[in-house]
C-alpha cells in the first residue's frame, strides 16, 4: 500500500486503470521474493509510456494481475547514441550492458573485431542484463541489445547520416589527441569500443579513413574495455548528450 | 629473451643491473603459471622509479631472481587526486579499486556514510586488487588504499588546502548542475561518491556547507556507485587532470 518499492518492466500496455498480467516468472519474483500481496503497490515501465503506478489485484503462485493507478514519471528517452562493443570475458561483458544502460545508450551493438575472442554471445541473456539495469537505475528506457555482426559488415552497412567516436588506444603514447569530439550537424551518434588488445592495423586505418568516424583518446592510462565504455559514453553524454 | 608480456610490481629497488629477489608467490607466478624461466624476460615496476626490464636469473619452486637491465618507461604519477567512496557489495567494491587506479586516481579512501552497509574492509585485500590493476593497466604508479574511515571523520579533519567534488544524487532531479567543476587555485582534489542511497539529510547539508566541497550532478539517470566513480573521474581527468 504505501511505497512501492519494487520497480518492473513489464512487455504490455500501460495506462489508467490498464490491468496487467503477470507472468510465472514475475510472479515468483512479487509473491514469492519480495512477500508483496493483493493491495500492495508496484512500479512499472515498458519503455515507452513511462512509470506507472500499479496495485496488486490478484496474487497467485502461476501468476497474477496488477491493476494502473497513475503515472509517476514520464518517459523520458536518451539520445540517439548507440554503444558498440567487442565482448570480452562474460562478467565484463555483463558489466558493459549494465553501464551502457545506466549512461543513456539507445542501443548497445555487440561487435566481432579481429582480435575478439568471442564468436557468440547470448543476446537474450544481455537483454534480460539491460532490463535489470533499468529497472535499478530508475530509467524508462530498455537499449535493444543487437547480435553479434561482424565489425566489417557493420561499417560496410554504416548509416551515412550517423557520426562515430572510436577509443583508438594507439592514440595514447604520445600523439596528440584530437578535438574531443568534432561539432556535428548531426544528432545520431555511436561510440566503439574496442576489445582487449586493440584493434588491428587493418581495422584502424580503415576507421581512420571514414569520414563519419571520428578517434578519440581517453587519457595516458590504458583502460580495460569496461572502463574505457562508461569514460567514452561519460564524454559524450557531457559534451553532447543530455547531462548538460 | 624476446618481448617482455608479464609486467610485476615489486615492493624493491630497481635500476640498472639491480638485482630483484622473488617471494615464494612471485615465483610461483612467473614460473609456475606463466611458465618462463631463465633468460626470459619480465617488466617490473615498483611505483616509484618507472618500468624496468628484468631478466630471470634464477628460477626455482620457492624464490628467484631478477636483474633489471634497462629502463622501458619513465615513471608517470597521476594528479594529486583521492577518491572517497562508500564501500559496496564485494565484487563492486573492488571494482571501484580497479576502475580508480586505471583512472589516475592517486588514493582511495573508504568511507563509512550513514547508509554504508560496511562496517569494516579487507585493506590488504583491495591494495592487491589496485596492484593488480596496475600490473594490467601498464600504469607505473600504485595509489595507497587506507583503512575504512568515518566520513565525518574525515570531513573534520579535512586538508584545507584541497577541494572536494561530491556527487549528489538529490541534484539528479530538476535541480539545475551548477558549474561543472569550479575553477580553483589547487591542484590538489578529492572526489567523493556516495553510497547507493545516497547520502543521509544530515550528510547532505553538511556537505553544502563546507567550503572547499563542491556538488556536481552526473546526468539525469540514478548511476551505481561503480559507474558514479568511473564517471566522475572521467569529468574531472578531462578538465583538470592529466587527460587533456
């Protein structure tokens, strides 16, 4: 009845008076986890319309109903900016999603580079990460966690209406850094990442050569993957994004 | 013989054709796991006199030795800049420790806040895990984990000489950012990130009050204490510190 501590993302409809469904999963999680019952207050979000107050109308072990009372935030979307990554060690790729959902990345685009050991990731499981995240954060908004695609085949097919920031780690001995980020006439954006190792001398200077793809350099330090993914999207989102 | 791929903190004197003894764990690293033996060739870094190259000249179950033969890096310090944070759960508390010694940071100091679950840390436990990090980062520099203290405590006792940035969560919403970060006469800075939860009222108005502390927001989206850290030392890196 009073605060509503638990927030949920829910695949539905939301609005005044909306019933929702819960499945066995959620279920579980209301009833059995967190000991909510019928008359007991929820937080929801679909990532489209919002946070929405709900009540506990009907609580069994396969399932259940919510009922929505009242919006108490509204949807509020981040920038157009889509984090790409080479997945590293699981835990670290874990990692990534959660911070990228955390800092306002719109997508987050998993990436095969040439020294990338993975050759598979489990979207769905990086999904359920970025939905978690969300539902901590206090977001709105769930990033789509894209499959794996070749860094060769993303370029190739790269919208030509979207700028890219890549962290070249061959930037940080000594040469100069370029303008942080170059002005643009353009509010699409992505940042690349790439993984443990750097990426090869083929793929640099093919990066270095787009003309949407801008280098950037994150201070003398090498940063793990991980680290170098929030510092890179810290960046933008002061410069250019929604911290402002 | 060929290219160098471990790099070892040693606590030890090092120099040209220094001789470097090797603790039980030491060698059981170097020869056990990595497998290398004499001749082979290692880079060592004691924190304060930069990266050494250092071959094996002794190789046995439990100890060694090492002699530097030239220097591969001059030694690089990071600005004069602590971070204070709220120790969380385990495997993010070291992560803090990691992330702030890839970022530069030059100590971390826990603090114990009126919503900080911990009531005591393993200091030893996480100087290793900034070691470590420092091994991997290909930093020369090793910042100095403290004991758990008491954030008022620490506010009390304050270096009046050096500027603090707190993260406040309470400014994540409508609240207008002031400055980002305040120009100073200092080189001298702290950051100070809260727990999850946020600081307490008390804490709070305490904190606005003092002089030489300084809030700063971290955009509109709630951010983990881990992700907090990363960012906030990625803002204050690329406008005072070593990043430009």
């Amino acid at each position: 009845m009073a605060d509503a501590k638990v927030r949920l993302y829910v695949d539905h409809d939301l609005g005044e008076g909306q019933s929702v469904p819960l499945a066995r999963d959620q279920a579980h999680y209301l009833f059995g986890v967190m000991r909510l019952g019928v008359g007991d207050s929820v937080k929801l979000f679909n990532g489209r319309v919002g946070e929405w107050l709900a009540r506990v109308v009907e609580a069994g072990k396969r399932g259940g109903a919510l009922e929505c009372t009242a919006q108490s935030r509204p949807q509020m979307n981040p920038p157009d900016l889509w984090l790409l990554f080479a997945p590293i060690k699981k835990a670290r790729t874990d990692f990534i999603v959660e911070k990228a959902t955390e800092m306002g990345a719109s997508r987050i685009s998993p990436v095969q580079t040439q020294f990338t050991n993975a050759e598979r990731i489990r979207r769905d499981r990086l999904q359920a990460h970025a939905v978690e995240a969300a539902e901590q954060c206090g977001g709105t908004f769930v990033p789509a966690v894209d499959d794996l695609q070749k860094l060769d085949t993303v370029l190739s097919t790269w919208p030509h209406d979207r700028q890219l920031m890549f962290c070249d780690e061959a930037l940080a001995d000594g040469t100069p850094a370029p303008g942080l980020i170059p002005a643009g006439n353009t509010n699409k954006w992505a940042i690349l990442i790439g993984p443990e190792g750097g990426f090869c001398e083929a793929e640099r200077t093919r990066l270095h050569k787009l003309p949407f793809a801008h280098p950037i350099r994150l201070g003398p330090r090498i940063l793990r993957a991980d680290t170098a993914a929030v510092a890179a999207l810290t960046l933008w989102q002061h410069t250019l994004g929604d911290w402002t």
